[in-house]
C-alpha cells in the first residue's frame, strides 16, 4: 500500500471515529432531555396527586358544595389524561400540555376562593394552610422541572446545530427540541388586592 492510501486510510478513520464520538454525544446529550421530560411530568403527577387533598379539603368544609368539587376532580381527571409523546416532542404538544396543566390550577384556584369565601374560618385551618404550602412547594418544583429541561434542551440544540456536529446530526436523524414557553397571560402580574378580598 502505498504512503497517500495509508493517509487517506488514516484520515478515514479519524472521520469514522470523531462521528461515533458525536454521535454517542448526542444520544447522551437525548436521553438527558428525554429524562428531564419525564421530571416535568413527574412534577406535574405530585400536583395532581395533591388535588384529591385539595378536593378533600374542600369537602370537609362543603359536603353541599358538590359542584366545586366535581369541577376540582374533573379538571384532575384531564390533567393526567394528558401525557408527552416523547417520539412526536414538538412545541405544540408541549404547549397542549401546558395549557391542560394551568387550566387544573386555575379550576383549583378558582374554586378554592369560592369556598374560602364562603368559609371564612378555613383560611385560618392548620389543614388549609398546610394544603396551601404544599400547592406552593409543588410550584416551585414545577417551575424547577421545567427550566431544567429548557436547560437540558437548550445544550442538545447547541451542540446539534454546531458545525461539524450538524452533520452528524442529520445523518442520525436528530431533531431541534422544543422548550416550555410561559402560559399565556403570564407576562401580567397579578393583581394582589384581589387575593387578600373577601
């Protein structure tokens, strides 16, 4: 063989092995994002685990208020009905997921206040108060899940669009991933005046 064949046999092999290297990266760099949609929904479950609290608490108080009830465990029932396909991961299904998701806080919300409202002893309950922290606590867990993924996502779609990487990339078939956006709405802050009326 002669010395330009060993080069270009030499060559060859580094190209064969930087592209196994990217291409391991980015399966890695996959399943990373893959595993940070899944703390996304592990995060949106503990939420929907905590509303037949929500609605127990709300029963305890109203066993007459059966409408706010149903509306609680109805808008629970849609929520987790609702899951991410991760091999169709698109910005609309995020979006669809999202949507689904505040609209169960928004109904727990809702009407939460309507029966504080008409027992007014319950915001002081140690029940209520506990209830409310753990709302909160599943909030913030929420808000974390969800910007550890955009941060997960965001590191796979750098390193994917980079030159050569991007080569590789369309040659395995990989895609842009999608981020969460905020809700809309959220842009406007809230009016707190209308949190602390009776």
């Amino acid at each position: 063989m002669k010395k330009g064949g060993l080069i270009l046999l030499l060559l060859l092999g580094v190209l064969v092995l930087w592209g196994v290297r990217v291409y391991n990266q980015l399966v890695a760099k996959q399943e990373t994002v893959e595993q940070a949609v899944g703390d996304v929904q592990a995060a949106y479950q503990k939420r929907a685990d905590q509303i037949p609290n929500v609605a127990a608490t709300a029963k305890q108080y109203s066993d007459y208020e059966i409408e706010a009830f149903n509306k609680i465990v109805e808008a629970r029932a849609k929520a987790t009905a609702t899951t991410i396909d991760l091999s169709n991961l698109d910005e609309q299904q995020l979006a669809n997921y999202q949507k689904v998701q505040d609209e169960l806080m928004g109904t727990m919300r809702a009407n939460l206040n309507v029966i504080v409202e008409q027992y007014p002893d319950l915001k002081a309950s140690t029940l209520y108060l506990n209830l409310q922290e753990s709302i909160e606590s599943c909030e913030n867990q929420i808000a974390n899940a969800r910007r550890n993924f955009n941060d997960k996502a965001q590191d796979f779609n750098q390193f994917l669009r980079r030159f050569p990487n991007n080569i590789v990339a369309n040659f395995g078939n990989f895609d842009k991933m999608p981020y969460f956006q905020a809700s809309e709405g959220a842009e406007t802050a809230p009016n707190v005046k209308e949190l602390f009326e009776e």
